[in-house]
C-alpha cells in the first residue's frame, strides 16, 4: 500500500533556376510545341497529375492546275482547270498523366545537428480510364476552283484524330505510341457530285528521356526546396533529383540545426521528360470532276523528331536564351529542346490550359522535429524509449522533455522516479523540471530524511519537507504520531472490540513518551509488545489481535515495524 503509488551548393541553386526556367518557359511555348507535335518510419505519398491542355493551329496548302485543251509548243490552247486548298485550323491537345510521389524519413534519425537521409520516390500510373494523351483538330478546306462552275467555296471539318492511355515510359521502358486516325471527310457540290475526300491519319511517338548534360534534363526531375536545415551537410537548402527509372528511390540527407524547429521539404518544380516524335498527314482523295487532276501527295502536318519543329520556331533558343538570362549560362536546355526532348510540368491547378502560363505546382512535405510538443526531439525519444507522440509518456503530469532536460532531471519512463509512493509530476509541483522550496524530491523518496517515505508523509498527515512536523524535537520518522494516525483513521469495526483502538492510540503515546525520554530500547520493547497484538493475519486474525481486519491489520503492523526500525537506525 505504501509502494509505488500512481504508477554541393551553389550547382545546386543553379540547377533549382535552370528547371524552373525549363519548366515555365516549356509550358509557355507549349501550344506551338504541341499543335505542331514504424511508427519510426514518417511516409507521405501523394498521387499527382502532370500535363496540360492546349490549342494549336494547323496550316497547310495543296494546288493543282492542269491544262483541259491541248498544248501547242508549250502553251495550252482551249483552257485550263486547277484548283488551290488552303487548310486552317486548330489541334486541341490535352496531355494528362499519373504519378505517385513518395517522400519518407526514420524519425529515429531527428536529433539535434542529425543528419536526416530522406527517400524520394517516384513512380508513374495509370490507374484511370481517360486518355493520358489526347489530340483532336477541327479545320476548314478553302477551295479556289478554276474551270468549275458551282464548286462549292469551302469545308469544315472535324477530324478527331484520337488518343491513348498508358504509363509515362522511363529508362528501359518501349516507347508509346499513340495511333491517330479520323473518318473520311467528303466535299460534294449539286448536280457534280462528290469532290474531294480528307482524312487525317497518323502516330505520336513518345519515349523515355535519359539523362541530359546538367541534372534535372531528363527522366523525371524535381527541385527539392528545404527551409529549417541544410541538405547534405552543405549550406545550401536546394537539390535537384532526376529519376531514370520506375520506383526508384533518391536519398537527400537533410541535416538539422542545433536546435531544429519544423522543416519544411518543397519540390517545385516536378516535371516528366519525354522525347516526342510524330508523324500525323492529311490525306486528300480528289474524286468526280476533280479525279482528272493527279492524286495529290499527303499534307505533312509534322514528321520526324519533334525536335526540328521546335527548333524552327526557335523555341530551343528562346528557352536557353531565358535560362542564360537566370544563371549566366545554358547547361544544355537548348540542345536537349532542339533534340526533341519536352518536360511535362505538374501545374496548379493540375492540367492546365495554356495560354496563359500557369503556376507550377507544389508538393510540401513538413517535418516536425517534435510531434508531441514535449521539449524532446523524436529521435531522442526513440532512442530513451518514450513515445515520440505522447507527450507524457509515464502519464506522471511531467512533459518528457521536462523529465530529462530540467535542473533535477526524473525517469520520462517510471512515473514515480523515486518510488515513493508519488508522481514525480505531483512532487514537482510547478512542472519545471526543477526542485524549488516547498516542494518534494521526485528523485528522494524521503526529502526531509526524517525516515518516512514522502508519499506516505502525504497519506498520513505528516510534511514531507518538515522532518519533525509538530516541532516536538522528534523526527516524524521516530514520532508515534504517524501511526496514531494511521490508527486514528480506521473504522471502529476493524477492531476486535470497542476499547482497542483507544487502547492501541494509548499504547503509542506511551512509546513516544520513551523516545523523548531518550529510552528508545524502552520504546521499541513497548512496540515490539504491540506488534504480538498484529500478527495473526494469514486468511483471518487470531483471537487476540486487537485488529481483526486482516488488510488494516496488515498496514498498521507495517507502520510499527518501520517505526521499530527508524528507532533501531
């Protein structure tokens, strides 16, 4: 009862300007680029969406002219018939595919100064049922007849050119190809019948973007962003991370100050390279009257590499021109662009449309060097054993932190670090991890040394920062008093019969009149008499025990023999 109570830096920042650059000017030309193309271990993973939606125009021509008389020395006599089509319209492109971004740290690793390895996964999916690239074109054919009388003057057309689902290809994976095809169009004028057929077919082609001349060209790339600490030991807080296969797993050691406060890991901007390639034509079939002019060669919209086309637009180098502009010089953007490499941004909000150009979006990840607030980083915790989500891990009214860091440090893992019968947050009572006047020892199961145990001072009455409570000149420990009220406190049914307790209560003043007499072997014979009056409880008291309740008999004897011994020492 009276036990245990309660119980690399600056390539770094460079590189972070270069793909941002990369990223918002891609996004920017990308209308043109496309209409013509353990509990210790603290996980986050969240699934993103890269891409955009965009318009592109298409323009071409095609012309015949033919001579419908005969040709003498060279010169057609009798007529000629030709016609001239200018085609004008506008792809829509919509580019929308899957990732999972896994981001992880052993929270066993957060000390003051540590060095925190933290895991970058990266994984493209495919787990809906959309298209992940989609290209559809409407267009109107203007005709310009000669020799035809009541041609119609022009067409539209919508020619939905199709799309495919798949996962972004990465290093070792076959190249997507995605099938373009639409219906036959037909241009038909009154009385002449059917006139010209249009279709649109053909394939995009995207492919696996291996590493390019600067980190974070090629494969999936990411600048990571920290605030609150360092990255590999260096003082910058920027990395650059390119992924070159499915699942693979980056590691960037964050390494915390001193004294660490929340951590906060940005990446911006994420983005997806792919080498494009296209081949998509439009197909003409001249029919009726028109069938007597040559059957006219398919209209390429784009073929080949993608990457001519940007450069012929100079897309390669106003890109570069711009990361020059930002960090002095260009890596490779250019080049990489040029060679028909594109990255595909994740943006806010995800697929957006461009025009205009959109921001770039954010994956956050925070890490909080103390989840439960309580003054102990949680790789301390784990390495002393408390729980680093529970503030007060021995539930003792004391934070851990208090516990282990204040001028009279306790046991963040045993709630009564001296065993004295009280919690160490009771024995401290203002919970600041310090011993101040008034207040009892969490680490001293006795404070006062007057040789009773605090907790049991505070339970029977007497002050366990006093050693002698009623200032008889008699330590409490040696004082009767705290078994009289011990005694005092029973019920009167415990007792074997009306005039025990009073007697027992008698019994006591009489020893406490020998130990101020300074007979102590007189007084501990006297106890010593009292206890032959307490020894009877196995399962029931004997006879002449003055106690017959064997739990309160068992706890008044426990008090006479303590008293025997505080006397004894």
């Amino acid at each position: 009862m009276f036990g245990k109570g309660l119980a690399r830096h600056r390539w770094q920042a460079m590189t972070m300007r270069v793909v941002a650059a990369v990223a918002l000017l891609a996004a920017q030309f990308a209308p043109f680029m496309a209409g013509n193309a353990s509990a210790e271990t603290i996980t986050s993973t969240q699934q993103v969406r890269l891409g955009f939606q965009t318009t592109a125009p298409i323009e071409a021509s095609r012309g015949e002219e033919i001579c419908i008389g005969v040709v003498i020395d060279g010169t057609c006599v009798g007529g000629t018939a030709g016609y001239d089509l200018d085609i004008s319209g506008t792809a829509s492109i919509r580019v929308d595919m899957e990732a999972e971004l896994t981001i992880s740290y052993d929270r066993a690793d957060v000390v003051p100064g540590g060095s925190v390895p933290v895991e970058f996964t990266y994984t493209p999916l495919n787990t809906d049922v959309s298209a992940d690239v989609a290209l559809d074109a409407d267009a109107t054919v203007t005709a310009d007849f000669t020799g035809c009388l009541n041609c119609p003057a022009d067409l539209d057309l919508t020619l939905a050119a199709g799309g495919a689902d798949f996962v972004a290809p990465m290093a070792g994976d076959p190249n997507v190809n995605v099938p373009l095809s639409s219906s036959t169009i037909t241009l038909s004028a009154p009385v002449l019948g059917e006139l010209l057929a249009a279709q649109l077919e053909g394939n995009i082609a995207l492919a696996a973007a291996g590493p390019g001349t600067f980190p974070g060209l090629g494969g999936a790339a990411s600048v990571v962003t920290v605030s609150g600490a360092t990255i590999d030991g260096l003082t910058s807080t920027v990395a650059v991370l390119e992924w070159q296969t499915a699942g693979e797993t980056l590691t960037q050691t964050v390494t915390l100050p001193a004294t660490p406060g929340p951590v906060s890991l940005q990446l911006q901007p994420v983005m997806h390279w792919l080498g494009t390639s296209a081949d998509l034509d439009l197909q003409l079939d001249l029919r009726g009257l028109l069938d007597i002019f040559p059957e006219p060669d398919p209209i390429s919209i784009f073929s080949g590499s993608l990457g001519d086309v940007y450069s012929d637009a100079g897309i390669d180098t106003l890109v570069g021109d711009a990361v020059t502009d930002a960090i002095v010089f260009d890596p490779g953007v250019a080049a990489r662009i040029g060679a028909g490499f594109v990255p595909v941004p994740l943006l806010d909000p995800e697929v957006a449309t461009i025009p205009p150009v959109p921001a770039l979006g954010v994956i956050a990840v925070s890490i909080d060097p103390d989840a439960d607030d309580d003054g102990l980083l949680d790789g301390e915790e784990i390495a002393l054993g408390t729980d680093p989500d529970d503030p007060d891990s021995d539930d003792d009214g004391l934070l851990d932190g208090t516990e282990v860091n204040g001028t009279n440090p306790t046991d963040p893992l045993d709630a009564d670090s001296d065993d004295d019968g009280l919690l160490d947050g009771d024995e401290d009572a203002n919970h600041n991890g310090g011993l101040d006047p008034g207040e009892t020892d969490p680490n001293d199961p006795d404070t006062d040394d007057d040789g009773l145990d605090d907790g049991l001072e505070v339970e029977l009455g007497t002050d366990p920062t006093d050693p002698d409570t009623d200032d008889d000149g008699v330590p409490d420990g040696q004082d009767a008093e705290f078994v009289q009220n011990a005694v005092s406190a029973l019920d009167p049914s415990v007792f074997n019969g009306p005039g025990n307790q009073n007697a027992l209560l008698s019994r006591l003043d009489a020893v406490e009149k020998r130990v101020q007499q300074g007979k102590v072997d007189q007084a501990i014979h006297e106890l010593e008499l009292i206890r032959m009056q307490l020894d009877g409880c196995g399962t029931e008291a004997d006879t002449n025990d003055w106690i017959t309740d064997c739990p309160a008999q068992l706890e008044i004897r426990e008090l006479v023999d303590l008293y025997i011994a505080n006397l004894g020492t």
